[in-house]
C-alpha cells in the first residue's frame, strides 16, 4: 500500500510530510480497505492513526484512482493498482518514509513504484 496524488493536487496543496498533515487534505475515501475511514501509518516503531476525510469517498477502486488522476486528492492504495501511474508520473508518492496499512498490510511507499 501506498500514498500518492496528482501532480496538479500537488501544485494546489504541499504534499504532506507527516501523516496528521493530512487532516488538512482531500482525501479519496475508498469503503472497501477494512480500516476505512482511518488509515495507519507508521515508522520507526511509531503507530499513527489518522482518520481521513475527503469529497469522495467510494467502494470503487478504479474509480478512486481516476479521482486520484484528476487531481481530487490523495489516494491510499494497492501497488498493483497504481504502479503504472507513478512510473509514469501522473501520480507522485507522498508520506514516502512512513509504511501505510490497509487490507492488505502495509509496505513501504518508495517500493511502490519500484516493483
């Protein structure tokens, strides 16, 4: 799993730098990771729980990555789904140094892209 929004999000809004900043984002709520609303990162030892909020939220992940593409806010999701966009630059990881957990466990976002 991993963090990652749009470019044209980014030249809107900074990309977060410690997971709290993102209570001041749009986040793309996807219903179906089985922490939904609240996403944990973590680090060094160091959990954190952030209950996000954002103008979409949906059960459907393609959807939320065409949201994401858009530039409708940042996106909590599989590698799978998105490594093709982070190749290509059309969405940029954030909060790279913390590993983001979802239904599936977590791994660290800079791999994200890498695989």
């Amino acid at each position: 799993m991993c963090c990652g929004a749009a470019p044209s999000y980014l030249d809107r809004r900074p990309a977060p730098r410690e997971p709290d900043d993102q209570l001041r984002h749009d986040c793309i709520c996807f219903r179906r990771l089985t922490t939904h609303p609240v996403w944990h990162p973590h680090r060094d030892g160091k959990n954190r729980t952030v209950r996000i909020t954002g103008r979409l939220e949906t059960d459907d992940a393609e959807a939320a990555l065409q949201a994401a593409l858009a530039g409708t806010g940042i996106i909590m999701a599989a590698d799978w789904l998105v490594a093709r966009e982070l190749a290509d630059g059309r969405l940029v990881p954030v909060l790279t140094d913390w590993t983001v957990s979802g239904a599936s466990g977590g791994r660290r976002g800079p791999a994200f892209g890498s695989t």
